[in-house]
C-alpha cells in the first residue's frame, strides 16, 4: 500500500515496527541513523517517514526540518520516549504529521498511517480535480506549448480574421475581395480537424455553422448530392429536396478533409463553387448563393498528384492561396507528454472514471515515443490506458508501447534454463494460454521476492492494485501464504 521509511536505533523495537508495517503489506526499509535515512532517500522516495527523536548525535526532529527544506511532501510521524508537549510542539511546527510515544502500540500505528495514507490520497485527488477544473474553465485553444505549434496556431487564428465573403466578387481585381480557402496539409492524425475548428473558433463569428466533411466516407455515387444537394426525384432515392453541406455551411465554415481523394469531376464542380460563391442542387437549374469558408486538408502530395492526373492544377491554385503546414507530433517537442495528460483529464470527465495521471515513468515512455500515428495513436494509446488502469496512475505498462527506454518482456528460447531466471515453456507437448504465463510470473517474483507483493508486482513492471487482483483471479493466496512462512 505504501512505502515507509522507518528510522530507529533499537533494534528490537525497529524489527517489531518493520515486521508489523510488513504484514499490513506496505514496503518497508528500516534503517539505524539518519546517515542511512538520507542514503535511503537517494534510491527513491518514500510515502511516510517514521523516526525516532533521539537518535544518538543528531535528532529525528531536526530530520524533519531538513527533508521539508529540500520539499518532502510526504507523512512524518514521530517516535520518542520522552513524551513531552514541547516535542511534540516542536516537532509539529516543523511539520510532523503526527506523534507517537514509546512504548509504540501497534494497533495505533495502523491507525495513524492508515488516516496518513488516505490524507494523502485525497490530496492527490484534489489537485486532480483542481486541475480539471482549470482544463475545463480554458479556452479551446488546441493543447501544445512547442514552437512549431504555437507559430502554427497563430497562423491559424491570422486567417481566421479574414471575413467570409461572397465568391462572386471580382476575381481579376486586385481589391475583389478577401480569400477564404487554405490549405492545411500534414502527416496522418496530425489534428488538420482539430487545427481546422480552432481557425473556425477563431473567427469574427464562431457561432455560425462549422461542416466538417470526410471526402474518403462519402459514396462516389452520393458525393455530389451530399455535397451540393439534392432535389426530389433526381435519383432513384431521392424521395424529397435535401440541402446539401455547402447550405448547411452557409454563412460559416466548412473543412474538406482529405481533399485529395475527391474524384477528378467532383473537383471541376468545386472549382466552380469557389470561383463564384454558387451551388447547384443536382437535379436543379436554379443557382444558390453560399457565403461560406471553406478549409481543405490532406496528407497526400498534391503537386505530385497533378504531375499523375489524380488532382486538377486549377483547384490546386484555387485552395492553397494560403497553406499551412502543421508539424508531426515528434516535432512538437514535449507536447506529446501535455496532450497525453489532457486526453486523460478528458477521458476522466466523459467516462466518469476516477482522477489518474501519467506516472513519470508513463511521461518518459510517452516523449520518447516517435508516434508515426501522430495524435490519433496518442489518443488510442490514452483511451486504452486510461480505460484499463486499476490505480491512480498510468504505468508504462498500462501504455503497451515499444520505444527507447520502455521495459519489454524478454524471450527466451526453448532451451533456455531455469537457472538464469527466464520461464521455460515446452510448445512442443501444447499450447501455453497467457493467464499461465502470467501467473507463473507472478508465482517467480512472489518466490524471489519472499512473498512481498509489493516488491513483486515493482519486479515485473505491474501496479500493485493489479497485482493484488490477479492473486485473487487465479487462487494464489494459499501459495502466496506458504511462501511467506517458508
């Protein structure tokens, strides 16, 4: 449940401690002086810290001033045999979270570290909640703190000024009126979408309609009738009149994701659209007027896709008066990690999970990664994490990634031997199901470890909360037991 300190220079009473903290199943490293307390410190952090006062030249009490000062967030209780009110006193202001007076009683030991475990918890969940509520309460400015990002945004919300005009302005003077086509080009789930709403927020009017429109989703067949509309009878399915997304746009923004897929003759029809600011249902002869925005994306090469006749040199002209480039997500820097955090305060809030975060171990996988999916795999990645964790912090495992500096489980050939500590399964006489791999891991940690399951579930990269379910799971406790009394 924790992992405790325990400083205290007799032996018998720190061995009663430690064996009584041990059973309660926290983590447990007991040391003599407060030189070893320190070097203690240097190997990792600790949930609570149990020192005596007087021990030998140095005193417990001067212990704490010293770890707050270097910003110790976590419990301090105190143990002395000299139970004064201005130990205590003394011992309080310098921030102890508690008492103790010798003779230690156990039962109030569990009691007063049990109430520090649960402060500490609802603390943790505080900030969490806290910081959601700031999430929530910020603008819909896209997450990304990275150069690159930030030039990229600010781009965006210089075009989002320029007014949705009428297309049937004069396109040969030079004061016929402002553009409204850019381009937005970039790697497969970069956030084109996301950069595209944040343009259309950006804008005079950001009430006014935004339309996005997936060109690959659309049927070949339908696509000009979805698009442009549709009157009663002018196909087989077209029971009555149906305005098409340019309308329904109107006055607002509409997003052509993946532009570069629109068949070649759907492209001619687009040109017209955007040359002169009109719309012809199929079916008929009567022109619309549209004063819309129109933003267009795509991941493919579009000069290349002139050069093979797959995109219209006209349209090109046409959309990428104003193109922006946006940056694959290794090019932002630490946003990864910042986006990552974000999903999962979202996540959160929409599944009405209970407040998690990244581990600093989880935010060091995450950076490290190259994410070729960009932000789509970071958003898979978190949902599946944040779906499947059992604590109140994603691990690295949680996260199923293969990058520099993650922890993959090792192979080991058929011939290998017990003796360097791989599992050895024999294929040849069967199949071998992954919940029995998995608890004879478990059962292997458990016996090196000498049944400290916190230790073990550290060993083998699983949370301890997983590991605790998955004794249960699979009917361990009688050998986790056995283990503990050899």
């Amino acid at each position: 449940m924790a992992r405790v300190l325990l400083i205290e220079d007799d032996e018998t009473l720190r061995f009663t401690v430690a064996r009584a903290l041990s059973k309660a199943e926290h983590e447990v490293v007991d040391v003599a002086s407060l030189p070893a307390a320190r070097g203690a410190f240097s190997s990792g952090d600790f949930d609570i810290v149990l020192t005596d006062v007087n021990l030998g030249a140095e005193s417990g009490i001067d212990f704490i001033e010293e770890l707050r000062g270097q910003g110790y967030a976590g419990a301090v209780v105190v143990m002395t045999a000299f139970a004064s009110v201005d130990d205590a006193v003394r011992a309080m202001k310098l921030g102890a979270d508690d008492y103790l007076a010798k003779p230690v009683r156990l039962e109030e030991l569990m009691i007063i570290t049990d109430r520090l475990l649960e402060q500490q918890r609802t603390s943790r969940h505080l900030r969490l909640y806290q910081r959601m509520r700031q999430v929530d309460q910020a603008s819909n400015r896209p997450v990304g703190k990275s150069p690159a990002w930030v030039k990229t945004l600010e781009l965006a919300e210089r075009l989002a000024k320029i007014p949705v005009v009428n297309r049937t302005a004069d396109l040969g003077s030079s004061s016929g009126g402002a553009v409204t086509t850019v381009l937005i080009t970039g790697e497969t789930g970069a956030g084109k979408g996301v950069l595209a709403k944040h343009l259309h927020n950006s804008s005079e009017d950001p009430k006014q309609p935004f339309v996005h429109v997936n060109c690959t989703a659309l049927p070949a067949t339908l696509i000009e009738g979805e698009l442009f509309g549709h009157e009663k009878g002018a196909f087989t399915d077209a029971k009555e009149a149906r305005e098409g997304l340019f309308e329904m746009a109107d006055g607002g923004t509409i997003f052509l994701d993946e532009i570069g897929d629109l068949p070649l003759e759907l492209q001619a029809k687009l040109l017209t659209v955007l040359e002169e600011g009109k719309i012809r249902r199929v079916g008929s002869a009567k022109e619309r007027t549209i004063r819309v925005r129109v933003l267009a994306a795509t991941n493919r090469d579009l000069e290349k896709a002139v050069e093979d006749g797959g995109f219209r040199e006209d349209l090109l002209y046409r959309i990428n008066a104003f193109t922006i480039v946006l940056p694959s997500l290794r090019e932002r820097g630490d946003d990864a990690v910042l986006i990552a955090q974000n999903l999962v305060d979202r996540l959160r809030r929409e599944y009405g999970l209970a407040p998690i975060e990244l581990s600093a171990d989880a935010r060091k996988a995450v950076a490290s990664h190259s994410w070729p999916g960009n932000v789509r795999e970071l958003f898979n990645v978190i949902q599946r994490a944040a779906m499947l964790c059992e604590g109140d912090e994603i691990e690295v495992t949680d996260l199923g990634l293969r990058a520099s500096g993650v922890p993959t489980v090792p192979s080991h050939s058929s011939g290998s031997s017990p003796a360097t500590g791989g599992l050895v399964f024999d294929f040849e006489g069967g199949t071998h199901t992954a919940e029995e791999v998995e608890r004879t891991l478990m059962l292997q940690a458990l016996e090196h470890t000498r049944g400290n399951v916190s230790k073990a579930a550290r060993l083998i990269g699983m949370q301890r909360s997983s590991f605790r379910y998955r004794i249960e799971r699979y009917s361990l406790d009688e050998q986790v037991r056995e283990i503990v009394e050899r």
